[in-house]
C-alpha cells in the first residue's frame, strides 16, 4: 500500500526525519560557537576597514582619500563570501570542526597581531603609506627604514597576510584558510616585485641597501 501512496509514506514516516535534521542544522548555525566566531569576524572586518580609512584621511586629508581606501573590492569580497559559506556548510554537516577552540583562538590572535603591525606601518610612514602605489616620486615621499621597518621592508603586506589568514583561522575554515593563504601571498609576491622596482628608482644606491640587509616581510619573498 506504501507504493500507491508514496506522497503518504513520505509525510508520515521522512518528514518528521527531514524536520528533525532541519532543526539541529539551524541549532547549530545558530549556537553559542557559531554567534561567537561569527561575531569576532564581523567585529573584526568592521574594524580593519574603517580603521584603514580613517588612518587615510588623518594622515592625508579627507579630500585626498577615496571610497577605495576602504580596501574592499569584488574579488576581496567574494572571497570573504565563500570563506562565510563554506563556515555555514561546515557548521551545518561537521559542527564539531568549529569545536577546536585553540585553533579558533589561535587564528583571533593572528587577528590582533597582524592589525598590530600593518597599523603600526602606516602610523610610522605616514604620509609616505599610500594604498596605491606609486609610480611617480612626490615631494614628500620619504624612505622610511625606521621603527618597524627596520624589522622588514614591507610590514603592511606582512601585517595583512597574517590578518587575513587569521580571520579564516579563528573561522576554524581548513579549505578557506589555504585558499586565503595562497592568493593573498602570490598577490603580494607579485605586489613587491612592481612596487619595489620603482622603489629603486626613487631612492637608488640607498634602497638597494636597505634591501639586501632588510627582509621583505612576506615569507619566500626576497
């Protein structure tokens, strides 16, 4: 009799399954983990991209600075959507990846460290930290080879690669954590090399000093 009724036989012996999966999957996406890393993520993206922008405006004047310091373009969010995905997907079917608090934490401490050292390259070179870079040499741009730098030449690139790493980390994400990890690295590899070769038409004998003495920043990035 099942067979002649199988919309019967689903609603009376499947549905209350499907409910029942329907439920936990929503108690879990909606659970003290996912409220709390969830919210560290959001905090944090908030506080990176506005900081960065009113840094922009203090150190270069509001009429000098875009929307575009903000630093959130369409790749840039399209990743931070898949990495929110794949978190919502993990935490649905495999919650008890999201469980590894040590992992989560550690990944809120890239957080804070990364912030740390990218805002202290801005603070440090003021008005000679643009987010573009520059391909004609200013007045006032100056090399700056002091306070963090004398630790590495690039600590904003350093500082966002740990940031950024960080965020898909405290996530507990694995597949967002690589991908993050890869792209943001070989964009800066890239980064450094256009950058820097106008860097030593700017300053010379005096940068290619400061480089061969000076790491990068980046890891494998000379």
């Amino acid at each position: 009799m099942q067979f002649l009724d199988p919309l019967g036989f689903v609603i009376e012996n499947r549905l209350p399954l499907l409910i029942h999966y329907a439920s936990a999957s929503f108690s879990e996406i909606f659970s003290d983990t996912s409220i709390r890393q969830l919210s560290q993520m959001l905090l944090s993206l908030i506080f990176f991209h506005t900081s960065e922008y009113i840094l922009a405006v203090a150190i270069h004047g509001p009429s000098n600075v875009t929307l575009s310091s903000l630093l959130i373009s369409k790749h840039y969010a399209l990743a931070m959507l898949v990495s929110l995905l794949e978190y919502l997907t993990e935490i649905t079917f495999f919650p008890g990846m999201k469980q590894h608090w040590w992992v989560s934490n550690f990944g809120l401490v890239m957080i804070i460290v990364g912030e740390i050292i990218r805002k202290a390259a801005i603070i440090t070179a003021r008005e000679s930290f643009t987010h573009l870079i520059k391909i004609s040499h200013e007045e006032h741009h100056r090399l700056v080879t002091h306070g963090v730098y004398r630790l590495m030449r690039h600590p904003s690139y350093c500082g966002f690669l740990i940031w950024s790493v960080g965020t898909q980390v405290m996530l507990c994400n694995p597949i967002s954590t690589v991908m993050f990890m890869v792209v943001v690295w070989r964009f800066f590899a890239q980064r450094i090399s256009y950058e820097e070769h106008f860097l030593k038409q700017f300053f010379g004998v005096e940068y290619i000093e400061y480089a061969e003495n000076v790491a990068s920043g980046v890891p494998f990035v000379k």
